[in-house]
C-alpha cells in the first residue's frame, strides 16, 4: 500500500488490492499500522492542508476493522477521537473519528483482553486515572457500592472505558475544547454508542474527578446536553419513570456525580419527578454558599421549567394535592432568587397554581392516577442526600483553598 506521509493514498487501485490482501491473508500489520499512524496523527496534531489524507487513513481504519473486531491494538490505551485535536479540525473530521472510536470501542477485542503483564502498559490508576474493569462480570453489583461502577453491557468493554477516561482528561486540560465542541463530540457519541452507557461512564469517572471545579463543569455540560438534546429524548423518558432496575441504577450513578453541582442536581430530581427529595436539596442550599455563578444557574433552571423538556411538570402543578412538594421545591427557588426577570417568570408561573378548593369535583374521592407515581422503594434517598452533603463541603473547602492562594499572590505583589 503507497500512502504519503500525510496518509494519502496515491493510487486507488492500489488501495484496493491491498484491502483484499489484507482481508484474505492472515497479516494483519497494516491494520495495526493504521491505528498507529491515526495515533501519531492525532498527537501532533494536522493542519488543515492535511486534513484530507487524514480522512483517508480513517476510512482505511473504518473499512479495515469490522473485518478482524478481535485483534488488539497497539495503541488502544491512547485512542480518542480528540486526543490531541488541531485547532483547526473540521466536524467532518471529528465525526469520523467518532465513527472510528465508536466501532473501537463496540469491538469484542476489549471484552477478552487481558490486564497483566503482557499488556505492556501500567494500569495503576496515577492522580487523574482509574481502574480500566478487567472483565464485564465486574461491573455491576446489586448492592449500594455497584452503583458507583460501570454497568455491565456489551459495548462496556476495556476500549470504551479507556476512551470515556481519555475523552475527559482531555476535556479537563483543553477547557476551551470542552467549550467550543464538547457538547458536539458527547451528541454524537450518544448517537454512535448507547446513550446510557456514555454517561454512565462519565458519570462513574467524575465520581473520582479531584479537580472538582472541572467536575462541576463536566457536570453541568452533560445535564445541559441531557435536557436539551433529542438525542437522549429515550434516555430522557427512561430516567422521567424509574420503573426499571436499570433506570433506577443510572439514576443514582448520575446523581452522585451531579452532586457536584447542586443546580443540577435539583434539576435531575425534577427530571425524574422526585419532587420530595429536590424539595430537601433545597432547603439545604441555605447552608451553601451562595455565589453569582449559583445563583445563574438557578436563573438558567428557572428557565429550563418553561421549556418543552419540562411540560409534565407544569401540567403536574393542577394536581396540588399531590404534588405538595413539588409546589415547595419550586416556592424553595423563587425564595433563592433575587428580584430578577428569572423571579417574575417563576413567580408568574407559581401564581397559576390553582387553588385546591376551587379544583375539588364529584369524583373527588379517586385516586388521581394520572400523576401519582409510587416512590422508588429500592433508592435509599437518606444516604443520597448526605452524600450530596459531603461533596458539597468538599467544595468548599476547594473554593476557600483557592481564594487563600488567590489572596496570598496579591499581598505579594503589594509587596
């Protein structure tokens, strides 16, 4: 096969006796030399100039790969679609990487693939690293510590776990990356791979995050992306009923993660209509510090309510007498708002409540089934919210280390 050094193929014939060569013989050096040669590409990063032979070693790697799924790969441990990204990388670029870490990561090479020695790389986890799970087995466990791993699906393997780890390393030292396409590469992820096992993953990373300003960051980008995108509407729906196992154990995965960032956190419990717990949060948001970046972030939920993602809610506020808390939570909000536009939308909002009397009717004495839902006796609520608890003092303490630091600079440039 004749490729330049940018990766182009000279002459298309070429490129396709070669790939019936490579499919029909048992060499399969060409394979790992394309995950090599994309590895290296992504580390030193191409110019725009070359970004079209760098489509072409992508579409060798797409093509080549489904034909031999359980071969390792040299450099499996370093693959990520954003590794080391140029500046001036095209969404088409991107998005074929994506499409190429997407068949990585699904491979059945990484369900087999061994942990020891012969794996030629140390896996013990360093300040930002975790544990890559040596088998799927492993996973998942039906007490409360299982739900703070991974689950146990078939496209968890060994390669999308160490991708997911790489992805957010990369996200915590290129913040302008997480910025300008972040939420652009998770999208995409979620419509490559399963959205639930994407950010199950991220959210059992973060949950060992120790920059806890970028976890809370991380956070807020992947509820943002949650609420808003019509990629995760089945996600969306799945987490609104916690009917299953399944839901109920990603729940609690994503809430101890979200617990980074107490807005947020509010706004998963609204999502999954547990008003009694959000109403709970709240009232331990008097003992927080409240800052201008949290009071926006109330501002920006106040005006998630009056978006479609949450028109079950509002149509939850004409049953009163069973959504008592709900009514609280958001009374909770308006409470922590200053008197802003956010305040006198919400308040507005509040003042439609109707009036339980005026609401009473012949059948009043049904049950209303409609927005009733029986609380998920299988959440332990008590031990989450004192986790919520313990992250947020962790804050704290995080925020009042950086202003000493901030305020020891300053004396010395007084100085």
């Amino acid at each position: 096969l004749s490729l330049s050094s940018s990766g182009r193929c000279s002459n298309p014939s070429i490129l396709f006796v070669a790939l019936h060569w490579t499919l029909s013989s048992s060499s399969l050096s060409l394979l790992n030399w394309g995950a090599q040669n994309w590895t290296q590409d992504s580390s030193c990063g191409l110019p725009s100039a070359e970004q079209r032979g760098r489509m072409t070693s992508l579409h060798l790697l797409a093509t080549l790969f489904p034909t031999q799924p359980r071969i390792p790969l040299g450099h499996k441990g370093e693959l990520s679609p954003v590794a080391h990204p140029a500046p001036s990388l095209s969404p088409q670029v991107i998005l074929k990487d994506l499409e190429v870490l997407a068949e990585i990561a699904s491979s059945p090479a990484g369900q087999t693939e061994g942990h020891g020695p012969s794996d030629g790389s140390d896996t013990r986890p360093g300040p930002v690293e975790l544990h890559v799970p040596a088998r799927a087995g492993q996973l998942s466990s039906s007490g409360t510590k299982g739900l703070e791993c991974s689950p146990s699906t078939p496209t968890m393997n060994s390669y999308f776990y160490k991708f997911m780890i790489n992805l957010l390393k990369r996200f915590s030292s290129e913040r302008k990356l997480l910025e300008t396409r972040g939420a652009f590469i998770i999208r995409q992820l979620c419509l490559l791979l399963n959205a639930e096992n994407i950010f199950h993953s991220m959210a059992d990373i973060l949950l060992r995050e120790e920059d806890l300003k970028f976890a809370s960051t991380m956070v807020h980008t992947l509820n943002t992306i949650l609420l808003t995108s019509s990629e995760l509407f089945q996600l969306r729906n799945q987490l609104k009923d916690l009917k299953t196992p399944e839901s109920r154990n990603l729940f609690c995965c994503l809430y101890r993660s979200w617990c980074h960032n107490p807005v947020t956190t509010v706004s998963l419990c609204f999502l999954t209509q547990n008003y009694k717990h959000a109403y709970d949060l709240i009232q331990k948001f008097g003992d927080l510090e409240v800052t201008v970046d949290f009071l926006t972030e109330v501002d920006k939920l106040v005006q998630l309510i009056e978006c479609p993602i949450f028109t079950y809610l509002r149509l939850q506020l004409l049953d009163v007498k069973n959504n008592p808390y709900l009514i609280k939570a958001l009374y909770g909000l308006l409470m922590l708002l200053p008197q802003s536009s956010a305040f006198q939308l919400l308040s507005h909002r509040l003042q439609c409540v109707p009036n339980p009397e005026l609401m009473q009717t012949a059948d009043n004495t049904k049950p209303s089934a409609g927005f009733k839902r029986a609380p998920s006796s299988n959440i332990d609520y008590t031990e989450l919210l004192q986790h919520f608890e313990k992250v947020q003092n962790k804050h704290l303490e995080a925020r009042h280390q950086r202003a000493g630091r901030a305020e020891q600079l300053d004396r010395r440039v007084v100085l």
